[in-house]
C-alpha cells in the first residue's frame, strides 16, 4: 500500500497546523533577541532569562495538560486552545517598548505552546499504529520545519525592504515583520478547529483515571528524561547562536538566511529519519544526532567568518531532523496509550524546566565567570557539546 494512504486525516490536518504556525513563529524568535539588544539596549543576561522563563512556563503547561487530556479522554480541544492564545499574544510585540512587554509576550506564547503541545503530540500517537510512528512524526516535524523555513524567507524579505542596509535590525522592521505573521498564526487556529477529529480510546471501566505521577510511567521512561534533562542542560535557547553569528559580523539578513537554510535541511531530512527510526533502534538515530550537536557546538564555538555559519546551521539542521521527531516516537514507545499525554507532559516538561537554567547559564558563560571566563562567547558551546557526548553514551548504555 502507498506510504501517502497510511498517513491518517489527523496527522495531515496538524501538519498544515503546525506549517501555518511555524510560518508566523520563525519570522519573529529569532528577531526578538534582536529586538531585545539592537533596538531595547538589554544585556544577553536578560535575554536568557526571558527565554528561560518563558521556556519554563511553557514546560509547566505542558506537563499538567499532557495529563488533563489523558484525564478528559480528549485532545483537541486543549490543542485548539493552545494555538489560540498564541496568536492572541502576538500583537503585544506591536507595542512593546521595554523587555517586560516582551516577556509577557514571550510568557503568553509559551503558556499557548504549553497548552497545546503535549496533547497534540498524544493525538499524533493515538492517530497511527507504532509501525508508523516514526514517519507519522517525521511528517509532521517536515511540515512545522517548512513552515519555519518558509517564515524566514518572509520575514527576509521584510527586513531586506525595511531595513535598507542596517546592520542592526530596527524598530519599524521588527514590527512589519510582526504585522505580517498575525495573517499565518491566525489561519492555524482556524485549520486546527476545523479540521482535527478527536480520536477516542475508551478506557477499561475498572481502570481508574490517571494521576499526576511519574511513578506510573516506568523505570525506563524515568530513566530516559534524566538523561533528556543532562543534554538539555548544555542545549540553551536558539538565541544565542544568533547573537554568535551577529557578533561575529554576519548582518541581520545574512543571519536569517543561514537560519532558513537550517530549516530546510531540517524540513528536508526529518520524515526520512523518521523513517529509519521505524527500521531500527529508535536510540541509534537520537545518538547520532547528539554526537553531531556536540560537534557542531564546538564549531559554534570557535567559528570566525560567515562560511563558517553557514556550514554550522546546515549540520544542526541535521542533528534537528535526526532528533526532534525521533525523541517524540520514541516517548510513546516507552508508555501506554492512556499514559501518553502524561508521558509527553514530562517528557516537554523536562526539556523546558532545563531551559531556564540552561539559558541563564548560557548567557552568564558567555558574559565570562570563573575558569571559563577566559573563554568568552565560546563558554556556553563548549559547555553543550560536553554534555551532549556524556548524554550520549548515558542513552546507550543506560536506557533501555
């Protein structure tokens, strides 16, 4: 049978969902750290602890409305409502004229992002048997990558015409960019509520409803989010490699053309890993792509001029592809259906709450403390890429 007939209604409709949202999303994340220091004047120790505040809220979110949806029986709806309040959320960028404004944005985005994600990953599962899993979420990672990749390209061209060769972005830019991206953030709502179908799994009568426990989860899975949290640890918000890239001289637009590039090889690559991931141990294909983050790392930490940029975003375009799917299909590996939107709940919790201190490490590292101040921007890269290989061999030998 055609690989196209055994991809369900719902996997579809949430990948154009996830399309029109990254569409809106990636013409703005990574214009906010700019915003934030070329137009707002703020240190990049604000801006890590704006992403990891954000980052956290979203990560609380998600672990009590994994579970809620486990509790309810139903997705969608919390799915639906989490895309809502995100786009309500955008125009605050409109008129934000001190980084409060933005952290509130950034908090409401993520509350949104936490609202929706853990059940719409469940859904996801719950949509296809596990001998698809892999492409089901390779598809979908495809999809919201294009997105990203296609919201570069717009917010490019903004830029390109607003800017007129500014090395710093700009006010006016910034918020035509912001303008633009209310049209696609709005359309995924309407798609998601339209056109997802809820898919019930009834559970046994003598079966009680789920708590909110990790215990119910299995050893295994326990095991698999403490070395998720390790590698996290070293893994700061995206932000920074911006601010890199930025200071070593590569211009605003440069910058976000080597971040669309990214995301096409990540759209690109994502449903073909998927695919292996079905084929084989899911693990070996998060491993090969945590040895590749902690390379790319160190070149991130040591690169000097553009080419160097552009080769470090296309590699971690590879690791994106061979992780952020895979890790999703491997979760549900590990735990029962009814468990599933608990099970994503911890498992997007675990990543946010590192976040935060990730990023305030991140940004304190690259400001220079202790023994590694002699290191400046390159700190917090070589930080992550030690980690990322420790957490590697922990997944092989550890989880199973």
């Amino acid at each position: 049978m055609p690989r196209q007939q055994r991809i369900p209604r719902n996997i579809w409709v949430l990948s154009l969902t996830s399309f029109l949202r990254d569409v809106a999303s990636e013409m703005l994340v990574h214009l906010v750290p700019l915003f934030l220091a070329n137009v707002l004047g703020i240190r990049t120790g604000i801006i890590g602890l704006i992403e990891g505040v954000s980052e956290t809220t979203a990560s609380v979110m998600k672990l009590y409305s994994g579970w809620f949806s486990d509790k309810l029986g139903r997705r969608k709806e919390l799915t639906v409502a989490g895309y809502g309040v995100a786009a309500l959320a955008m125009p605050l960028l409109l008129v934000a004229r001190s980084w409060p404004v933005v952290l509130l944005y950034r908090f409401l985005d993520r509350l949104g992002k936490g609202v929706r994600t853990a059940p719409r990953d469940a859904l996801i599962a719950d949509s296809i048997g596990p001998e698809h899993r892999g492409i089901a979420f390779g598809l979908h990672r495809a999809a919201d990558t294009g997105g990203a990749f296609v919201g570069l390209l717009l917010a490019m061209l903004v830029v390109w015409r607003t800017q007129l060769g500014q090395l710093a972005l700009s006010q006016e830019a910034f918020r035509t960019v912001v303008a633009w991206a209310l049209i696609p953030a709005t359309l995924a709502v309407v798609v998601v509520a339209l056109g997802v179908r809820e898919v019930t799994k009834p559970r046994a009568k003598e079966t009680a409803p789920p708590r909110l426990t990790l215990h119910n989860l299995g050893r295994p899975f326990r095991r698999l989010l403490v070395v998720i949290v390790l590698f996290t640890l070293g893994n700061s918000t995206d932000a920074f490699l911006v601010l890199r890239a930025q200071r070593a001289g590569v211009s605003v637009i440069m910058v976000l053309a080597m971040i669309a590039g990214f995301n096409l090889v990540y759209s690109l690559l994502a449903t073909p890993a998927g695919a292996l991931s079905d084929k084989i141990d899911r693990r070996q294909v998060v491993i090969g792509g945590w040895l590749l983050y902690a390379l790319v790392y160190l070149g991130f930490a040591w690169a000097g001029k553009p080419w160097h940029f552009w080769l470090l975003y296309g590699l971690y375009g590879v690791y994106y592809a061979m992780t952020e799917g895979v890790a999703k299909a491997l979760v549900a590996d590990f735990v029962p259906a009814d468990r599933r939107g608990a099970a994503y709940g911890a498992y997007h919790a675990a990543v946010g709450l590192t976040v935060l201190p990730a990023s305030v490490i991140a940004g304190v590292l690259w400001q220079g403390i202790g023994p590694w101040s002699g290191f400046g921007p390159a700190a917090p890269f070589l930080f992550g890429s030690a980690l990322a290989f420790f957490a590697s061999i922990l997944l092989w030998t550890w989880v199973k």
